[in-house]
C-alpha cells in the first residue's frame, strides 16, 4: 500500500469535515494507490464515476462524486475533492472479488481524521457503508452509490420557480451537456429563453435568462442532485436583493 502524505484542513474545510462524519458527505477525483482483486480479477468493474446524495443537518443537499481510473500497474487513481473544490487524496483503495474499500486519511486542525468506504459492487451499484474515525469516536453509515453518465445534465427536466405570492411558475428546463460544454433553454407556452453565460463546474449551475418583451435579465445559480438540480434566482426585475427559489427534476 503507498502511503499519502497527511493534508492540514482550514477551519473551514474542518467545518465540512464534521458535517461528513455526521452526514457522509464526500467526493472523490484525483490521487492514487495500490489495489489487489485476487478473487474475480476485474478490477476495471468500478473504474469510472459514481455518485451519491446526502443531506446536512440544516436539509441542505450535497451529491458526491466518486472518479476512479485504473493504471497499467494496477493501481487505481482517486481522491477527494470538498465543497469547495480542494482536492484531498485518499490513502488506498482496494478491491476482492465484488468488494470495494476506499480509505481517506488527513487531518484536522493537527486531529487525525479516517473514513473508509466499502460496499459491494452489483452492476451500476454499490452498496455498504462509511465508517468515520475521529478521535475517539467512530460512526457508521450506510453508503449506496450509483454509477455516473459522462453527461448527467442532458435531458428534459421540469422547472418550477416559487414567486412571492405564493404561486409556481412552472417551465421545461432543456440542457444539452458534451465534451464541448453546456448549452439550453427554458421554454413555456408564455416564453422560450435561451440559457446565457452557462456554466457547470463542482457541482453548480449558472446561467442568464432575458425576456425580449421587458428586457428582464435572470440570473440563475443551482447545485446539481442527481435527478434533481435546486438554487436561487436573482433579477433587477424582482427586486435587490430578492432571490427566488427554484428547483428542477430530470425527466
């Protein structure tokens, strides 16, 4: 096994840190160590993406990331990367027969912290749990992640945004996702609304909608979920200041 250097967190990537030992909340890209499947021998079963969602103590949602790749040494690559998008390598992964264990290792605030993820690999599927190792305490959760396409925002989804007054204005979210990057539009029988200025990076989606008949300009920023993308709206139009909550469900 290739041990990893320890990485010190910030308070404020302590703050995330707790909220995960209570919350299982991680994601993982980048990094690397040693593997060993000595029962079935397919390794590259879990080479890709998978992800999961969790939520925090507040209700907020925060879906993980899982990136795996497997090198002609047999090692595979990985890690962890934070809300805020810092990359935090994990310390092994290791693979018998259909089992999968992945083991973070840093520290907090000169505190050691550990998680290890481990489940069974069925398909698109894995299922186990996490456990935390923090001082002297250890919890235990359960874990299911699901495999990731390459493009999970292409598709139909429907969008609803809450007004003040207590109504829903309800449209079709239309993005297309690729190598490229991202483009769409929102569409309803009163409008049709190209997306501007968009973007996804880490999770979040930004984009700029106008109504050509009052020049309105939107300003619109979510956290992807899986099947579910949820944020705020801004608008000189609205007011300043005021945001206005909106959420989409894929299709």
């Amino acid at each position: 096994m290739m041990k990893m250097k320890r990485t010190k967190a910030t308070p404020r990537a302590a703050a995330w840190i707790f909220q995960i030992a209570f919350f299982s909340y991680f994601c993982f890209q980048g990094g690397g160590a040693i593997a060993e499947d000595k029962v079935s021998g397919r390794k590259d079963r879990i080479v890709g993406a998978w992800t999961w969602t969790s939520k925090q103590s507040e209700g907020e949602l925060f879906t993980s990331v899982m990136d795996i790749s497997l090198e002609e040494t047999g090692s595979f690559t990985g890690g962890i990367r934070n809300p805020e998008g810092e990359r935090i390598p994990f310390e092994s992964v290791n693979m018998k027969g259909d089992q999968i264990q992945v083991v973070v290792d840093h520290e907090i605030m000169g505190q050691a912290f550990k998680a290890s993820y481990g489940g069974k690999v069925t398909g698109s599927n894995i299922e186990g749990e996490v456990v935390i190792r923090f001082q002297d305490r250890i919890l235990r959760r359960d874990w299911k992640a699901r495999r990731l396409l390459e493009f999970p925002l292409t598709g139909e989804w429907d969008w609803k945004l809450s007004t003040p007054d207590g109504n829903e204005l309800k449209a079709t979210l239309i993005i297309h996702q690729d190598a490229e990057g991202v483009s769409g539009r929102l569409e309803s029988e009163q409008f049709n609304m190209p997306l501007r200025d968009i973007s996804f990076k880490a999770g979040q989606l930004k984009f700029v909608t106008q109504r050509e008949e009052n020049s309105g300009t939107f300003y619109s920023s979510g956290k992807w979920h899986g099947n579910l993308l949820s944020g705020q709206v801004s608008s000189p139009s609205i007011g300043e200041g005021l945001k206005l909550p909106w959420e989409a469900r894929k299709r």
